[in-house]
C-alpha cells in the first residue's frame, strides 16, 4: 500500500487504485478526479496521509478541451444507450397516454388492465433507468403532443421517482400501482373544459379562474362514474381530487390542509407542480428545473410535504438531470446523475468549454462547492436553444 501525502495532492488528480484513509474507508475510487472540496475536507480532519494501491495521474487537458480516455468512451456509450432506451419509452408513454385519455374522452371508460400493465412498465423504467428517463430537456415530443399529454406523463413519472426515494415511510407495490394510475388520470377533469381557456394567452377572468380551478372536481365525477367492469379504488380518486390541496391550506377545491390530505394528493402535488413550472406554456414561459426546484424547496414548510420533496429531489438534484449549466472555468456542462453525498453537488457531462469549443470524449465529472468545477449559473431555454441552433447542443 503506497502513502501519498495530502500536502502533495491537487484537484484534478485520478488514482489508478482505490483511495482509502487509514487503510481502511474508501474515499475516493479509481479514475474519479480529486475536488477542492475533499482536499479541504482531509485538511480539515487533520489527515495527512492517504493509502493507495496505485499510483496518481493527472486529468489530461489542452487547448480547453478535457480527455480522459476509455474510461468516458464507455461513459459515453452508456449514455447513448441509456438516453436511446429513455426516449423510446417517453415516446411510446406519450402515444399510450394520448390513446387512453381520447378514448376516456370518447366513451367514458378506461381498459384499467391495460392501464395497469403499463404502469407496472414504467416502474420498472423508472427504478432502472431513472439517470434517463428524468432528463426531460433531453427527452423530444417528435409528434408534438400537447401539453395535457406531456404533463400526464412527466408527472406520473416524477411520482414514481417520489415513491420509490420516501424515507418516511414505505410505499406497497401495490400501492404505487395506484399511485401511477392517479397521476396519469390526474388531469382527466380539463376534458370537460374548452381547450381555448386553459390555452389562452392573456390573463384568466374571475370566472375563467373557477372553471379552471373545478377541474379536480370535474375529474373526480367522471371517474367515479364511469362506465366501467372494475371502479378506481377510492385512493385513486383521491389523488385525483386532491392534486391541488396545499399542506397550509390554501389549495383547492376542499381547502384541506396536512394530514387531511392523501399521500397520493401530496405526491402527485408535487409532481404536477415541478412540471408545470419547466414546462413551456402558451401564457408563459417554463422556469429552468433549478428555479423550479429552489421554488418547491422554499414553498415546502407550507405548501408541500417535506418528506415527498426531499424524495424527488434526492433523484432530480437541486440541479435537476438534464440542466445545462455552466461551471466555474466557463464550461458548459449537462446534469446527468445525482451524488449520493450531496444533492447540491451533481455528476455532469462537459460538452463545451469557454471558447464554446466542444470538449474531448465529453468526460463525467463530480462538481464543488467552490471552484473551477462548481456550477456557477443554470442556462435559461433561450440560451440553450440559440446553441442547439448553432448546433453546439444536440
């Protein structure tokens, strides 16, 4: 076992070997850079050793570009692989909502085996590719399904991603099911309700407001009466109704407040809500996910469960997957998984640096604090658009 002395370590050094404190604890495994953040961090635990099989090697950088080798061709690989998998089920989620709200639309009744099923697919999508299938920035809508479509489905995806990070409770398997089954018909009530309003453009009137606003109502009724074999359980209804209920109060349509309000209710609460504020609108614009995060984190001792934000945000990141953001040294980078210690400090991929040029083999890097690798700002929609029209972004 080699020593190599803390003094002597620099940010930007790969081992070949695990790293390990008193010969013991791993802190740092094979081909993951040193950060300004754990070099501070030994210096503040007084270490001034650590313990290496291997031996140290820099990141290898010219010309602003950044390579690191095999190690990110297989990165980058899986990557393709991963997002190509994401994407073909976002499109065929996106056909199989729209085929099922049109025929709900049409004849007042829904396959629930079939719906089910489907839902038992996206689980296991969600447990098994969840690094992709939450990069909605990278996720494309080809056959331009409107927003009552996406929403459905992103936000039935965020739930399962809430339900399957809850530290404060367990959720059954059955039980997610059902939760799955309540975010996608969650929005089932704006049928009832002329496109023209909840599309319009300008500010709602006073009556325009209420009859958006009775769409959990609306929703509720039409499921509950449906003509159907099997009814919804009576969770399933609640999730529906209860969709807009804040935890103070001051949601619709009961007003109801804490535990008043169902699991499913505040789940699928936030779920509705995040995607609403990303998504773009035709009265508005959608905020970046880190807005849109940092809003649910300062809203949530009032209007959501902290337990159920905390969830989505252990998946999402405070930079959610698939931001683009641009670190310390000017470097424009994308979100593409959480770090188990720290949710404000993402894994990201670099693909372009100061100069806008793109960078080698587009490695995986930890980010900090502070420093060349902490993200400094989010990019908005315009700014990432105007690359990806200059084909800097695909």
């Amino acid at each position: 076992m080699n020593k190599v002395l803390v003094a002597e370590l620099k940010p930007d050094l790969v081992f070949e070997e695990p790293v390990y404190l008193d010969g013991r604890y791993i802190i740092l495994s094979p081909d993951t850079p040193t950060t300004d953040e754990l070099l501070q961090e030994l210096h503040r635990w007084n270490y001034t050793v650590v313990f290496t099989p291997g031996n140290t090697k820099p990141i290898e950088r010219s010309a602003g570009h950044v390579s690191m080798g095999g190690t990110n061709l297989d990165q980058n690989q899986k990557e393709r692989e991963g997002l190509a998998k994401a994407q073909a089920f976002y499109d065929d989620f996106l056909k199989f909502t729209h085929k099922t709200l049109d025929s709900f639309g049409r004849t007042n009744s829904l396959n629930l085996d079939r719906i089910t099923e489907y839902i038992k697919k996206a689980i296991e999508i969600v447990k098994e590719n969840q690094y992709y299938i939450l990069r909605f920035t990278e996720l494309k809508n080809p056959q331009k399904f409107d927003y009552s479509i996406t929403h459905a489905v992103r936000s039935t995806i965020l739930a399962l991603t809430i339900a399957q990070n809850v530290k404060t409770e367990r959720i059954p398997p059955h039980k997610v099911i059902e939760l799955g089954i309540s975010a996608l018909l969650h929005e089932v009530g704006m049928l009832q309700i002329p496109p023209a309003l909840y599309n319009k453009k300008g500010n709602l009137t006073p009556e325009e407001k209420k009859t958006i606003t009775a769409h959990p109502i609306l929703g509720f009724r039409l499921l509950k009466e449906m003509k159907d074999i099997r009814p919804l359980s009576q969770d399933i209804l609640m999730g529906v109704l209860q969709h807009h209920e804040r935890e103070n109060g001051t949601g619709y349509p009961q007003h109801l407040t804490g535990d008043k309000i169902s699991s499913y209710g505040k789940i699928i609460s936030i779920a509705c809500s995040y995607d609403a504020q990303i998504s773009n609108r035709p009265h508005r614009e959608g905020k970046d996910g880190h807005s849109s995060m940092t809003t649910l984190l300062k809203e949530m001792q009032s209007l959501y469960d902290t337990g159920y934000v905390t969830a989505l945000m252990a998946s999402l990141t405070l930079f959610p997957l698939g931001s683009y953001v641009v670190l310390g040294d000017g470097t424009i980078a994308t979100v593409v998984r959480a770090s188990e210690q720290n949710v404000r400090l993402p894994y990201v991929k670099l693909l372009l640096d100061e100069k806008k040029n793109p960078v080698s083999d587009c490695p995986v890097v930890p980010t900090n604090q502070e420093g060349l690798q902490s993200i400094v700002r989010v990019l908005n929609h315009r700014e990432v658009e105007e690359l990806k029209d200059k084909s800097l972004l695909d």
